[in-house]
C-alpha cells in the first residue's frame, strides 16, 4: 500500500556553500550577515532561512543585508558597494558584522578580504562562493572554523570542572532541521547519565558574547563525522577532544556513552545499564508493530542504514516490496527519544 499522509525525507542541508554558512551566522543573533552579491543571492537565501525556520516553528526573521551589485559593479568592480554596504550594516550596532562572498564577486576578483579587514575588528570574512568548489556542509564547516579563529587569542581556563561537572560544547547542530530542539533535549538527557552538562551550543541560537564560552569545555560533540575538519581545528586551537557524531541507533546510542564517559572520564556503566533498560522498555512499547508488512523510502548513509535494520528487528517488522511505504527520516532521529518518535509516526501510519 502506498501512504500519502506521510511527507517523504526532505533534506534541509542541500544548497550552495552560501546557504551553508548563512545557517551558522544567522544563528549568532546579535550579528548582522552581510552577503557581497546582486540582490537576488540574498532574497533567495533570506527566503529559504525564514520558511525554513517558521516551519520548525522559530519566528525569529534572520538579520540579512545585500551589498546589492548592479551590472556596473560587475563590470568595474564591487568593492566600492561592499564598502559602503559595511557602513550600513555598522550603523544598526551590530555585535559583529559577518561579509559572505557570492560567486560572482569571486569570478570578479573582488578583494573582499581586504576591505573587511580595514572595516574593523567586528567585520569577520567567511568565503563562500560556490563556483569555486564546494556546497552546503563546506560553507557550514567554514563559518565554524572561520568564527573559531576569531577568538584564537582567548584562552582556556584551566579548572573545566564546575561544581564537580565537566561541561561540553555541542558543534555544528543542523538549524535547519526539524528536531533541532527535541534533539539537543536527548543529548542532555544522554549526558546527565554521565554527570556533564552542556557548555555552549556553537552554533545555535546564541550571542556574539557566547563565543567568549567556547574554550571552557573540557571537549567537544560533534553533530555529525562529516564536521571532523571543525573538530579538529578546536583539538588545535583550544587542546579540546572531540566525540566525532551524536548517537545514532539503539547501539549507537550505547556506544556514544561510552565514547563520552571515556574523554570525559567519567564511570559508564551505570548510565550504559540504565539506557539499556530504558531502550527496551521502549521497543516493548511498540511490539504491537511485530508482523507489519513495510517498505522503506530511504535515502540513509550505511550508519543509518545498519540503525534502521535494528529497529526492525527489535520490533518485529517484515520488509517486503509491497508493504506500507514509510519514510526513512533524513537525517536520522538522534538516540533513543528520537528513535521513539519516529516509532510513534510509523504506527499511526500503520492503523
């Protein structure tokens, strides 16, 4: 049976590298985005951030300004606009005034480096243009390694331990994604077990003076393997370790316990014996699905592949080629409350 009250996995990480690193500095919300292009780069951007964020239910407007180039500006140069476009951005006081460059002002030869660095130590420049190579997850790896750099003079505190806690920094949780927020309440839930807490988001949802915080963690937590080069950028910059992915699958929830107990050293077991526990009173809460007969729309990596064969397994479902279509979330849901959403969805598609 074909089901039709189900979306299919959008992927809300395509698009060019602009795109990828607008999801990060617009989430720094005390910040101006200045994007050096004709208009069109910017409204086209500005449109899919703001739908994108109404849809997950975020009514903050993303702070986006054009230095708008005209047919002239492409021909004779654009530095003269993304000049004067700074001086705009600066008269609203922004914390910091983030410049992305577009593909045309690249093509052009536009040194939008250097006018950045003459405009003060608030203009930061992340380079983004996609005809140069790239997409989506490198505009995003950039802005993060590029925001990063801009406090290398900091230094880390050496007492990393709070009250007794170890604190960490989440990296490069996905904005744009539908569970952001039921994802980052998971993995605090994952790492109370272990006695830590979170430190920062870096970057989501913060503050120009947040970015202060970010080498008083005793490591990091990536969002997902594809952000090792930003991992191990900070491992440089700030001596900080790092847990390469947040917990995929029932067992790879487990292992993300492990992983963690292990950099942070901190005991594991009992946290490894109560998430057991947990996760298998929540596969018994769903062994009414034993015996359904699904098909799944995937477009998963090999990880998610191998979570999504364990959860059919542990509840009984049959794959067959005639079975109920059931879309196969992209990316896949973060440990076991996540897993257990998706649970609750495929059953209401199954009655």
């Amino acid at each position: 049976m074909s089901l039709k009250t189900l979306p299919l996995p959008i992927s809300r990480t395509g698009g060019c590298t602009l795109t990828g690193a607008l999801a990060v500095t617009t989430s720094i919300t005390d910040s101006v985005t200045l994007i050096h292009g004709p208009d069109g780069c910017a409204h086209h951007n500005f449109s899919l951030l703001h739908a994108t964020l109404l849809d997950n239910g975020n009514v903050r407007i993303p702070h986006i300004m054009s230095s708008g180039l005209m047919e002239e500006d492409i021909i004779f140069g654009g530095e003269p606009s993304l000049a004067r476009a700074i001086i705009r951005a600066c008269e609203e006081q922004p914390r910091m005034i983030f410049v992305l460059s577009t593909c045309i002002t690249d093509t052009i030869g536009d040194d939008v480096k250097g006018i950045c660095s003459d405009s003060g130590a608030n203009v930061l420049y992340i380079p983004t243009s996609g005809f140069f190579g790239g997409q989506f997850e490198d505009g995003f790896s950039n802005a993060l390694i590029t925001i990063a750099q801009s406090v290398a003079g900091r230094k880390r505190c050496e007492n990393l331990v709070n009250d007794g806690e170890v604190r960490v920094n989440l990296i490069g949780e996905k904005n744009l994604e539908y569970e952001v927020e039921q994802n980052f309440d998971e993995i605090c839930r994952l790492l109370s077990l272990l006695g830590v807490s979170v430190n920062i988001r870096y970057v989501h949802e913060i503050r120009t003076d947040d970015l202060d915080n970010l080498p008083l963690a005793g490591f990091n937590i990536l969002r997902e393997p594809s952000l090792a080069a930003v991992g191990k950028q900070l491992q440089g910059q700030f001596g900080m370790p790092y847990v390469d992915s947040f917990p995929i699958g029932l067992q790879g929830t487990l292992q993300f316990l492990r992983n963690t107990a292990r950099i942070a050293g901190a005991p594991c077991d009992d946290a490894v014996r109560s998430e057991t526990e947990f996760q298998q009173s929540m596969v018994d809460e769903f062994l009414d699905l034993a015996g359904n007969k699904v098909h799944f729309i995937s477009q998963g990596y090999p990880c998610e592949s191998a979570a999504l064969d364990e959860i059919v397994r542990r509840t009984g479902l049959c794959c067959q080629e005639d079975g109920t279509d059931l879309p196969a979330p992209v990316p896949f849901p973060i440990g076991t409350a996540g897993i257990r959403r998706m649970l609750h969805r495929w059953r209401r598609a199954l009655s």
